[in-house]
C-alpha cells in the first residue's frame, strides 16, 4: 500500500471517494433527506479545491494497484471548539472503502497520520468520532487516543453527540 497527498487533479476522484464512503458510513443510520442535504452542501468539488489549495489541509490517500482504498484529512492548527491545545493537528475525517475495510487501512492510516504530525513538529493531535462507533473508538483508543469531551454533529435536521478523542505526538 502506498500513501500520498491529493492534488488539484485528484479533485473529481477525491468527490467520489469522499462521498461515497460517507454515504456507505451513514446510510442506514439516519434519514436519507438529512444526509442527501449535508452531502450536497459539503462534499463539492468546489469546496474540495478550496481545501485542497489551503496548505493546513491535507488528504492522504491511501492506494495500491491503482485503487483508492480509503483516505484521511488532516487539518493543521485547528483546535476543537473549547479546547487550546498546543500545536495541533486534526484528523477530520478517516473513512475506508466498504469493499475494503477489515484490511488494517484505517490503523495505517492513522499510523501514517501519526508519522505526518511527528515529523511536522506537531504535539498534540485529535479527532471526532460517533458516540455509538464502538469499533472506531476501540480503534483509536488502541492507537493511545483518549476522550476529553464532546460534541454535537449536525446533518440536516439529525443531531448526534460525539467524542473528542484525543493524544499527544
């Protein structure tokens, strides 16, 4: 497997594989009119190319044999609301491909997130993840994240409290 950074040019492919693997995580786990809107209003290409030229942003990508399995964005100096952490780095988003999961892409990924923020002299890095994600979390806490609080996510008129998790680098 291999990992690299999306450019401008992996925009139409980026949409694909951000929305899609959205979809798949959350289709049955609410009202599709409330998703069908959070999607449409997030996941654009125009809202990609915004974040794919700000350079606190990054979407790793993690691939082999000309598949994109599954990707993960990190956003630098970026604190959780209510939170000063020093230097940090966030994981918004990590999501792998249906077809694909159950192959450690998700711990290499994090591995991979890890090593980024370590190597670009971040202390502290975090992320959100579903309060009733039981495997996530089990995931990240294997990975030494711990919870510090939480918050509410809002997709359309559906509102789900989640954790902040969180471990210094």
């Amino acid at each position: 497997m291999n990992f690299r950074n999306a450019i401008s040019a992996d925009a139409n492919m980026l949409l694909d594989l951000t929305e899609s693997t959205f979809r798949e995580s959350w289709l049955n786990e609410g009202n599709i009119f409330d998703l069908n809107a959070y999607v449409a209003e997030n996941f654009t290409v125009s809202v990609l190319n915004q974040e794919l030229s700000n350079p606190n942003i990054t979407y790793l990508l993690a691939e082999e044999k000309n598949q994109t399995m599954g990707y993960c964005k990190l956003e630098r100096n970026l604190n959780p609301d209510g939170f000063k952490l020093k230097n940090p780095i966030s994981i918004g988003r990590l999501y792998v491909r249906k077809q694909f999961q159950k192959q450690s892409i998700g711990s290499k990924l994090l591995d991979e997130s890890l090593l980024i923020g370590a190597r670009e002299n971040f202390n502290n890095i975090w992320l959100g993840v579903w309060n009733k994600n039981p495997e996530a979390i089990r995931l990240y806490e294997r990975f030494g994240f711990r919870k510090i609080g939480g918050y509410q996510f809002k997709m359309g008129n559906e509102i789900s409290d989640d954790f902040i998790m969180h471990r210094p680098i």
